[in-house]
C-alpha cells in the first residue's frame, strides 16, 4: 500500500519529539561542563559586547533547524560572551551565583512547563509557592499574616510593594486609585533617602509617583538616612504619605535608621516600604540581624531570591503586611478564571503578570537546600570575608576603604592624599587592571563624589582562599599603577 504524505508527515514529528527530549540532557551536559569550567576561573567574558554583535548577527532563518544543531550553534554563540558571576571570585555587583539545586529546580520547572497564574491551572506551583512563602517570612522573620508575590526581583517586588501602598494610603483618603487612576486624586508624598537604589526611582515613574516630585531625605557618609532630616521632611508633608527605606545600599551595605524613623511614621499615617534587595537577608543571620532590628515594623519589604538566597535568576519578593491592599492593586480578574476561595491564594493575586514561571520551585529548592542555618552561616561568611578584603586592602599604603563594613560591602579608594581628579583616575586604573588580571572581577562606582572600586562578597562559593587571591590582585594592582604614576 503507497505511504501517505500525512503518515509521514507525522513520522518526522514523531522523530523530532524523540529527539527534542533527549535535547535536554545535551543542554544540561554542556551546562554542567560551563559551571565545573567557571568554578576554576573567574574572570571576565572572552569577547567583548562588540564581538558578541558580529558573531550573533544573522538573516532571519526561513527554514528550521535540528534540535542539536540549534542548541549546538546557541551554545557556540553564547559561551564566549559569558559574564562568569557564577564563579567564587566575581564581587562586581551584588548578584548572587545560581545555586546548583536552584538551577536544578529551575530546569525542572521549565520542563514542567506550568502556567504559575492560578492554582487551578497548576496545583503544584500554587502551593509551592505558599509553603516557600511562609519559610521566607519565618526566615527573614516578618510578620507571619503577610502576604508575598513572586516576582522577577527587587526592582518589580518594590513595584508591587508601592502599588499596594498606593492603593492603600489613598484609600484612607477617600480615593479608589484601582478604579479613578491618579486624575484628581489627593497627593500623595513620597519620601527617599538620597542614596536610594534607582530602582527605587523607577518603579516611582511607573506607578505615575513620579521621579522627581519625591523628596529626598539627605543621608550621611554610609548612605543611611539622617533622622532630624527625616523627621524635618516627613513634618512638612501633609495628606498621605509613603516612607521608602532601605535595608543594605548598593555601595556601602548601610541600613536606614528605621527604628528611629517608625514612630514618626505611625504617629502621620504614612506606609512604610523596605528595599532590602539583599540587605534584608541579615534579618536571617543571628549576627547581623541587629543591623535590621525594628524593619519587621515596616508594611511591606522587597527582597531578591536572585542575590543572597542564590536561586538563579529571575527571582524576587515582594511582602506586604496588608494582603488586602496588595490583592487589590494587583488581582486581575477574568471571567475564564475561576475566583480563589477565602483561603486559597492565587499566585497572580500578587504580582503584576497573569502568566509567569513558577519561582515558587527554585525558591522552595534553594530553602530546603539550605535550611535556616545554612542561610545565616551564608550571609555570617559572607560578611566576614568582606571584613577580611577591607582589613588586607588598609593595611596596603595609598588605599582607603571608603565605609564601615559591617556587612557584605567593602569600598575603596586609591591614591590617598591625591586629589579627587588624580586619585579618580588612578581608582579607575586599578579597576581596569584588576578586571584584565583575571583573578577576580571587581566593579566601579561614584560615591560621594569620588570614584571607588566596589567589592560584594555574596557568592555562595566564595572561600577565604578566593578573598586572599583577590585581594593580592587587587593590591599587586595598585602596586604597578602607582609605580607608573
Ligand atoms: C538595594 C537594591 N535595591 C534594588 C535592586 C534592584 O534589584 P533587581 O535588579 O533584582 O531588580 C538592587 C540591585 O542590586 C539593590 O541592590
């Protein structure tokens, strides 16, 4: 009997889905391979932006590819260009490392494919989510009744956290922002610290808060909001307000000084909203925890499970001590979607998205891997060698650290003595050869008016070895430039 077109149509998918299951443990043996490579080596990618431009650029395909020739060519493609943060020595900026059980659980929660939008449509990812849910707030010890979305991080957390105290603080004044926007409503004053996150700014201009209506509360020279400042600006404010403070700056690791600011805020009504990107994990450490002591009475904290809890990215969290006001700014409803019952939680309630991956995987991995204690040894380690590269790099003649490192972030400056223009320029120096050494990955910034290498200690493999190694690095460094000044 002659074959059909169809039978064989139907053949050659039969052969391709035999074949794009198998796709799976090729991607994860070339993956395997990458990470055991990165953990010897950290250093900076092998090609530049420009070079990945030229080697990425192609016509549009008009026919398909294999399966293994596809993710073969991606592999080619991307490994040179790759930034090596997963590695123990890469301090450039504060991101954690992809944890190998959270890749893991990651992995498997994209095979598994789930839509993470209602509990209906994926029964597993719904109650991962709550069980990883109430672990997050007994770990970092929030207030149990608080409600958490699982975002793409800190920036989107913020996000969802100042949209429900958006609705919140306009509510008390009579205003139904869900349903009116924000044409004609009373004004609401947003107070930042002047050395805020610019994330914070940009969820800001998001949510029509605007970016430079806020006041600005100036901080000190760690960067943590001054109190009499605080409590200057928060007076001169009348009608709703919203607080934003932070927990760990992006520099200098400082915390606001929140159990000073709250009783101001409770006695004028305001909201209080915590950016502890990473800073709020020292909340899980018993030794660091002090540094985070009263932020529990804040109503809602945004954190990343993409830094210090090391799940791969995108993960963040955002934390409201009024569900009601968060499951009102955020729930979108539909006729096709079934409501949740009082005591079932859609994960879509508190998120901006509908449809999303299911992070509550990654983020239940990373909890159970590491349990309670394995997070504040973590975080206690991380801090310690951090104290360990600023005592190496003060003791070196001509280097400053530029903050009091009590927590995962070390600054400094080089060229003491110089002026700002001359030690700026040697600081971007040292950088520069510090990056093409390749012993380890250092990063730059502007604080306070002056250029300063920054060194975050927040990879899960990062040993004292990787520490000494970096530090001898960073200070042979500033040996040669300064020789050839
Ligand atoms: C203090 C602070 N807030 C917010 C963010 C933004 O976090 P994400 O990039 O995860 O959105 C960061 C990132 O480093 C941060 O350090």
């Amino acid at each position: 009997m002659p074959r059909r077109e169809s039978d064989e149509a139907n053949e050659a998918v039969e052969a391709n889905e035999a074949v794009d299951f198998d796709i799976l443990a090729r991607a994860a043996r070339a993956a395997t391979r990458y990470r055991e490579a990165v953990a010897a080596d950290t250093g900076q990618p092998a090609a530049s932006y420009a070079t990945c431009r030229q080697a990425w650029h192609g016509p549009t395909p008009e026919t398909g590819a294999g399966a293994e020739e596809t993710i073969d060519a991606l592999i080619a493609l991307a490994e040179p260009g790759l930034h090596p943060t997963t590695g123990a020595r890469f301090f450039g900026w504060v991101v954690g490392a992809s944890h190998p059980v959270g890749v893991a659980a990651d992995w498997l929660t994209s095979a598994w494919g789930q839509n993470c939008g209602n509990h209906l449509g994926a029964p597993s990812a719904a109650a991962a989510e709550e069980t990883a849910a109430r672990w997050l707030l007994d770990i970092l010890r929030l207030p149990a009744g608080a409600s958490v979305g699982f975002v793409t991080g800190a920036t989107m957390a913020s996000f969802a956290c100042l949209a429900a105290a958006r609705s919140h603080v306009l509510q008390q004044a009579g205003w139904d922002v869900e349903a009116q926007g924000l044409f004609g409503a009373p004004e609401i004053h947003v107070l930042v610290g002047d050395d805020a996150h610019t994330s914070i700014l940009a969820t800001l201009r998001l949510l029509g808060l605007g970016r430079d209506r806020v006041k600005r509360v100036p901080a000190g020279p760690d960067g943590a909001m001054l109190v009499p400042q605080f409590r200057a600006v928060l007076a001169s404010c009348e009608g709703p307000a919203i607080v934003i403070a932070q927990a760990g700056q992006i520099n200098t690791g400082a915390f606001d000084p929140v159990p000073e600011m709250l009783p101001d805020i409770r006695a004028r009504g305001a909201w209080l909203h915590v950016d502890g990107a990473f800073g709020l994990w020292a909340r899980a450490c018993p030794e660091t925890a002090p540094l985070a002591a009263g932020f529990e009475g804040a109503d809602s904290w945004a954190t990343d499970g993409h830094k210090w809890l090391q799940t791969p990215y995108d993960c963040g969290y955002a934390i409201v001590a009024h569900p009601d006001a968060h499951r009102r700014a955020l729930t979108a409803a539909a006729s096709y979607l079934p409501p949740a019952d009082v005591d079932e939680r859609d994960p879509s309630q508190y998120v901006p998205e509908l449809s999303r991956r299911a992070r509550g995987f990654a983020t239940w991995a990373m909890l159970r891997h590491l349990g309670r204690e394995g997070i504040a040894g973590m975080v206690s380690r991380h801090c310690r060698l951090a104290r360990r590269m600023a005592a190496r790099l003060e003791r070196e003649p001509g280097i400053a650290v530029l903050n009091s490192v009590s927590l995962n972030q070390v600054i400094a400056g080089f060229g003491t003595g110089e002026d700002d223009a001359e030690a700026g320029r040697l600081t971007r120096e040292v950088i520069a050869r510090v990056q093409s050494a390749g012993d380890c990955y250092v990063g730059g910034a502007r604080w306070k008016g002056r250029e300063a290498m920054r060194v975050s200690v927040i990879s899960w493999p990062t040993g004292e070895d990787d520490i000494d190694r970096a530090a001898d690095s960073i200070i042979d460094a500033w040996r040669t430039v300064s020789r050839h000044r």
